[in-house]
C-alpha cells in the first residue's frame, strides 16, 4: 500500500478580496489561506508533506460541472471595471468578484484535481489542497457563497473521466449545504453526496428547502444526497461522532467507494461566526482516521469554508497530521449527542431506510414532517423564553474560548513486535524481547499468577516481554505491539491485570475475536471494559463493561460484523475513551483477514493508536497484515457489503437497546432518551 501526503497550496490564490461593502462577504479574506499554510509550516507538518504544484483547471476541466455561457461570463471579469464587477456580482447570493478571482477560481479548480492525480497514480496515498475561493454551493450557471468553480465537483467528474473511478464519495463536513454539489449529483448514483450543514429549519443560509433530510436524490440516483440538518447551533464533538458512526460510516462502507473527496469547511468547529457550532479542533483528526480506511486510503480534501483563523489553522493540521498516518489525539468532551442532534439522525437514517441495507431496522418515524414541525414548534417556544432571559440584546454571541489541541508525539519506534524465534519481523517494526528492565516484583507477580510449574521459563519470558511492552506503550515510547503467544488467553489476562494496575492510570478496552476465555471479573470498576464478538449465544451481559455480542455466523459474516464495529464497538469505545486498545484474535476466530485489518486500523483512532494486538502462535500468516495495520497502512476493500444477516441485524439492535441507557453514543433516536 502506498504511503504518502501531498499538500497542495499556491500563495497565488491569496492575491484576491473583497473591493466593496458587504457584510456577508468580508469574512472570506486571504489570510484564511496564510494562516492555514502557516500552521502546518509551522508545526512542521509541511515538510513531511508531498509538495505538489498547482495547475490551472483547462475550459474542459470547468465544463465538466459548469455551462459554456457561465465559463465565458467569468472569463470577462478580468477586464471589468470596479463597477462592472459590483453589476456582475448582484446576479448572484453572497460572492463577490475581483479581477484575479477567474485565475484563483481555476487555480484552486486545478489544484484539486492535481491532488486527484497524485493519488490515483500512486505518487501518494492521500493529500489536502489549500485553495481559495472554496466551490461546493458554486453551480453549473451560477455562482455562490464565495464559490465560483465547484472544485470538488469538477475532481469527482474528472476522476470518472480519466481514471474511470466507478464509485465516488463526497464527505462535505463544512457548516453550510453545497447545494452545488448536490445538484450535480442528485440523479447521479455513481457519486454519493453526503452533507451536514446548519439548517435552523431553514431559517439559515442558503435557506433552500431541498437542504433538508427529505432531499435524497432524484431518479436513479435516489439514496445517493443525504443530508443531515442541524437545527440548532452548539454541536459538539459527540453529535458529529455520532452521525459518523450511526449513519455517514455504514452507508460509505455499504457504497464501496474507490475514492473519497471531502469537502474540507472548517467553519464547523468552534469559534467560527458562520457556524457558531462547539466541535474541538481535534476532532477532524477522528473524522479523517474513520474516512482513511475507504478507497484503499485514496482520500483528497479539498479546503472549503473557516473563518475563525485559529480554529481553522488548528483543524487544517489535525487534519494533516492524521493524513500522515500520526495517531489521533484523545477525543475531547463526548458527552452524548444533544437532543436536536438525535432528531436529525433519526429523520435521515429512517428516509434512507429504503436505499441502503444498513438502514433497513432503524427505527420509522410516524412522519418526519410532523415531528420536524413539532420539534419546530416546541423551539420556537423555548426561542422566546431564552431571548426573554437573555434581557435587552437579544443575540449576544460570546467569544469562544477553547484548548490548544494537544501535541500529538509520535514514538520513534511506531510497532514493536513479540515473536517465536523462527517468525520473521514484518518490515517497519522492531522485535521486541527485552524484560531485563521490568522490575522483579513485576516477575515474581506473574510467576506466582499465571506459571503452573515455576521453571516454564519460555512462558515467563514471554508474559514478562508483555508486560514490559505495555510499560513501553504506557509512556508513550512505543505506538502499538503485536504479539503470537502460545495461550492467547492468559497472555490477555496478564496484560490485563498488569495494564489496570495501580500504577498505571489506565483504561483498557479489550475487544475479544473469538469464543476464548476473557477476563470478564476484573471489569467492576470500569477500568477495563471488555467487548467480546462469538457466535455462542452469550450468556447475560454481567455488568456495563462487559459485552457480549453474538453473531449468528460469528465474524465469518462480514456485513454482520462490520454493523457491529461501525454501530456498537466504535461509538461504545469513543465514548469509553480507553487508554490502551487490547486486540485478541481467539484461535478459533474465522475472521477473514481484511476484515481483520479493517477492525484494526478503525480501531486506532483510538487511546492515541496505543493498541496491542494478541494472537494465538499459529497465526503466523497473520502477522504481516496485521503489522501493516499498525503501521498505518490503510486496511485493502471489504468490496460490496451484501446485506446483514437479519437475525444479526436483530441481536446487535438489542444489544445496542439494552446498553444505550448507560452509553449515551448508542443512541440513534431521542425518543430512546425518553
Ligand atoms: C464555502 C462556505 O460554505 O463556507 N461558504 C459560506 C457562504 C456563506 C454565505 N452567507
Ligand atoms: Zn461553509
């Protein structure tokens, strides 16, 4: 698999702006681009980038999206006068025009496409594009909110054309519709549109009714627009993670895309005027990580909206520093998603129901126009008594104040190894066996738990380099490990008890593959919470940290298996927020090794990519995929994801129903809460 991070940015594109008045517009200013280059300069982050130039999008290339009268109307923008641009402005909502603003529009068009070039050819696995001015509410004839060229829109077409990409999915997590992009694609079922964007039952900007939840494409491409409504402002980490894992991440591994755009706004995070939502910087890092496992890793994010200069150069380079491959920071304040947020994913999941398989069981509503009007109904009362309580000034937006994302170190060795003499090291890791810095009390501690007959040295040793492995991870010196033990079980219990004890400050998830013998007693005080997936029928969940869950057909089931990862473990471990991962592979797991790798790579957006990886001795050939997992490699296609198995379907959902009381990202609907 290839690595690689391009990074594609002209400061050619900055030599534009606003010549007039106008309040909508003077937000969208060239330092947006300065400070954002200047971050990841600073950080660093720049030079471990693929630098690739800018080009200028050709007439054929804009043609692709826009009309030949709209192409010839912007290339006369050059010559006009002050007052000829003020004229041709008026035609259209919330743009503005400058005679160098036609050559940025096709600077910004040709560097998206050259990031689609970079990675389909292999030069790199995935790239961002710095460019202004943005494209997603841009239309075939018209330009809009500081859009000209629909940069995204013309990549995905040209990506069609030359690459014959079959399948293209389009994340555009910027605050605002591009309803651009939408009516591009709406009849198109070879592009999946997803969007969320500030609605406010469309009292906010575009204010365009085909924004809403209802608008899910137009003749064959039906199912392939879904949008997710924000009616209210405030969002936080939780209501974004949530509808990645409930909703955007099932129907894009159901899709089975082979190249992935994202529409790049970062107006979405806190501190930003047009937003006004509260997401951390931090958490583009995660929606990165769960998008860079699609397409064999082929990912090109293309800069939208952000307009908050800090917030957005300090998402721009979480967003980088995760397409490089560096492990994700902690995820901050998930405390459940809010009501309103709940409302929107259960319109959305129940009007696709029909169009996707992963879908199927969620939840009808009566109508969703009614309860939309009633929700309405019931926010405009609580609107007024909160602006009666605010007293005279009825909107008074607060400057928001937030963290410093953390520093996100990467150890220098990124995986060590625990293997038997005779298993060869995969290449990029480090054979790990040194337990002479573990102190004899943690030595005489195993001896006494975990060796039958005291001079079953081999079993000591390999229990102690373990232990000292998880020593290793704990301080941040090694990223992740992965070990071939002789009994996977009680290696699982000795990392265990060694990584909740007292001295280190941890919280481990362990995530069980297989029907083996897990350590379910030691997880009263919720310092570890134990997931098991088997196919026996398990016996009645114990307590809140330990979970059973039974697929008919065990993991042999792909679909199955992967709606339980994307709609129970990973929200269930979001939400637990571990700080150390334990994968074991039980002897008898029938998992077919890409789903393996796709489970493995998922799950390192978690504890800081601090994960150990346990295996029985006999899974040698599992070494090297596993191993190119940790590494950072994206994890190959599942392919086309038939549908689950229904009983699968039905033994997750009751799962998910019974725990989603004590796990608030389980929740998919706000009537649960009630
Ligand atoms: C690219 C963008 O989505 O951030 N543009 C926002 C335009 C807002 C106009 N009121
Ligand atoms: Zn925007």
């Amino acid at each position: 698999m290839k690595m690689g991070t391009a990074l594609i940015y002209d400061e050619e594109m900055t030599k534009y702006k606003l010549l007039w008045v106008d309040p909508a517009c003077k937000i969208e200013v060239p330092e947006r681009l300065t400070v954002s280059h200047e971050a990841l300069v600073q950080s660093g982050l720049a030079d471990r980038c693929v630098s690739i130039p800018v080009r200028e999008a050709t007439d054929a290339d804009i043609l692709l999206v826009h009309s030949e009268e709209y192409l010839e109307a912007v290339k006369k923008t050059p010559y006009m006068t002050l007052e000829d641009l003020k004229e041709f402005t008026l035609q259209y909502g919330d743009v503005y025009f400058h005679p160098n603003i036609y050559h940025c529009a096709k600077l910004a068009a040709g560097a998206a496409l050259q990031l689609v070039d970079s990675v389909m050819t292999g030069k790199v696995r995935n790239g961002m594009a710095l460019v202004r001015p943005p494209g997603h509410h841009s239309m075939r004839s018209a330009a809009s909110g500081f859009c000209v060229f629909n940069n995204v829109a013309i990549a995905a077409r040209y990506a069609k054309q030359k690459y014959g990409v079959k399948r293209v999915l389009i994340v555009d997590w910027d605050i605002h519709h591009g309803q651009g992009v939408q009516y591009s694609f709406e009849d198109d079922p070879s592009v999946l549109y997803f969007s969320w964007h500030r609605y406010e039952h469309q009292k906010f900007w575009p204010q365009l009714r085909e924004s809403d939840f209802d608008s899910v494409g137009k003749n064959k491409g039906v199912g392939f627009n879904i949008n997710v409504p924000w009616n209210k402002v405030g969002m936080q980490n939780s209501d974004y993670l949530s509808i990645f894992c409930h909703l955007l991440l099932p129907v894009a591994y159901e899709f089975n895309p082979d190249l992935v755009l994202v529409c790049a706004g970062f107006d979405s995070a806190i501190g930003d005027p047009e937003g006004e939502m509260c997401a951390t910087p931090d958490i583009f890092a995660h929606l990165t990580h769960l998008l860079m496992n699609l397409a064999g890793g082929k990912l090109c994010a293309v800069l939208e909206g952000g307009y908050n200069l800090t917030s957005l150069a300090q998402s721009v380079c979480q967003t980088v520093q995760t397409l490089l491959g560096d492990p994700a920071p902690p995820p901050a304040n998930l405390d459940g998603p809010c009501k309103s947020a709940l409302d929107s994913l259960h319109c959305v999941r129940s009007a696709h129901r029909q169009y996707w398989s992963c879908l199927k069981h969620a939840a009808d509503l009566p109508t969703c126009e009614i309860s939309t009007k009633r929700i309405k109904v019931a926010e405009e009362e609580e609107e007024e008594e909160k602006t009666l309580d605010k007293g005279e000034e009825g909107n008074s937006i607060e400057e928001k104040v937030w963290p410093e994302p953390p520093k996100r170190v990467t150890p220098t060795i990124r995986t060590a190894v625990v293997l038997p003499d005779g298993v060869t090291c995969p290449d990029g890791c480090k054979r790990f066996s040194s337990s002479e810095d573990l102190d004899p009390l943690i030595i005489s501690k195993l001896k006494e738990n975990f060796l039958k007959d005291a001079d079953d040295s081999d079993t000591l040793s390999s229990l102690s380099s373990l232990a000292a492995l998880v020593e290793k991870v704990e301080k941040n010196e090694i990223c992740s490990g992965l070990a071939l033990v002789r009994d996977v079980s009680m290696a699982t219990m000795c990392v265990v008890q060694h990584a909740a004890s007292a001295h280190l400050r941890n919280r481990v998830l362990v995530v069980c593959v297989g029907d083996g013998k897990v350590p379910s007693h030691v997880t009263e005080d919720g310092k570890i919470l134990v997931v098991q997936f088997s196919n026996k029928d398990s016996e009645e969940q114990k307590c809140k940290y330990y979970i059973p869950v039974c697929l008919k057909k065990g993991y042999s089931d792909v679909s199955g298996f992967m709606h339980a990862v994307l709609g129970l473990l990973l929200p269930l471990a979001y939400e637990y927020d571990p700080t150390l991962v334990l994968l074991v592979r039980m002897s008898d797991a029938g998992l077919c090794e890409i789903v393996w790798q796709q489970l493995t790579g998922l799950l390192q957006g978690l504890a800081q990519g601090h994960m150990l990886v346990l295996m029985q001795d006999g899974e040698k050939e599992c070494v090297g995929p596993t191993a190119s997992s940790l590494l950072g490699y994206p994890a190959p296609s599942l392919g086309q994801l038939p549908a689950p198995l229904p009983e699968d379907v039905a033994s997750i959902e009751s799962l998910r129903h019974r725990l989603k009381a004590d796990w608030k990202l389980l929740q998919t609907t706000a009537q649960e809460t009630g």
